[in-house]
C-alpha cells in the first residue's frame, strides 16, 4: 500500500490529535519547570523514535537538538549511548528508562533500569521525563501508522 492510501490519523479526527499535540506541549513545560534539560528532552525523544522506526519523528528532534547546541558525533552515535562514553550519568539514566519504557513489549521497566534513573532523578525529574517519552512514543505511534512523509532535502 502506498502512503497516500494510508489513513491520515492527525487530518482524520484533528480534534484527537489537537489533543495529543497540546499534552506534548503541556509535558515540554512540565519537563522546563521540573528540572529536564531541553536537550535531555530532545535526546530521549530521538532515541525513542529510532527504537520506533519514525524517521518523521526522528527529523523533528534532531533539528531541535542541533539548534539547541547539541554536535553531531553524540547524535551519530546515539544507538549505541552505551558504549559510546559521550553521555553524562543523567543521559544515560534517560535513555535506559526510555529504551525500556519504549520496548515495554519486551518485559517491564526492570528494577536496575528503575533504581538507576531513580538515582540520579528527582521524584518530579522521573515524572517528568517519563511523561516525555509516554508523549513521544504516541507521536511515533501515529507518524509510523500514517507514514508521515519525511521530504528530501534538496540538493544544490
């Protein structure tokens, strides 16, 4: 099936997108207010959307992270955050917790992936972090259903 014979989720009932567009916005502020850094944020969202194959996804959030300073080698290597020695103790706790919040399919959120991000993480920073990725993994959810068209970038 080709995309444009797919069901557009966002263009087919607006209002339920409109909806999870403003819970994205209302959990950015509540990751600003309680302590997750911008980055962090963009960080984790990526990794969750390269787990979920939503390159729509992935596009946005690489473009947030590069404007907000982040450098290409710890975005090139993003996959592979645990053998790469580019991330702090935080970023690594975030995208353990995001990895195993995404893959829950796989088993539940373990007690060592838990207890690490619990370390380093406030009660309302766990919060937090965890309701950005709730938020991201139903952006991909829709953007990878509908198959968001990711448009080339034009070549001078």
């Amino acid at each position: 099936m080709s995309t444009a014979a797919r069901v557009h989720l966002s263009k087919t009932f607006p209002s339920a997108y409109e909806k999870l567009a403003a819970l994205s916005t209302e959990v950015g502020q509540i990751a600003r207010d309680n302590g997750i850094e911008p980055l962090l944020s963009e960080l984790v969202q990526m990794r969750a959307s390269q787990l979920n194959g939503c390159a729509y996804c992935l596009r946005v959030h690489t473009k947030k992270a590069l404007s907000l300073g982040e450098v290409t080698e710890r975005l090139t290597v993003l996959p592979s955050w645990r053998d790469a020695g580019l991330y702090s103790e935080r970023e690594r706790a975030a995208l353990a917790l995001c990895e195993a919040m995404t893959l829950v399919s796989n088993g539940y959120v373990s007690d060592e992936v838990y207890d690490a991000a619990r370390e380093v993480f406030s009660e309302t920073e766990f919060a937090a972090i965890s309701w950005v990725i709730v938020s991201i993994n139903a952006f991909n959810r829709i953007a990878v259903t509908s198959r968001y068209i990711v448009d080339p970038i034009p070549v001078d």
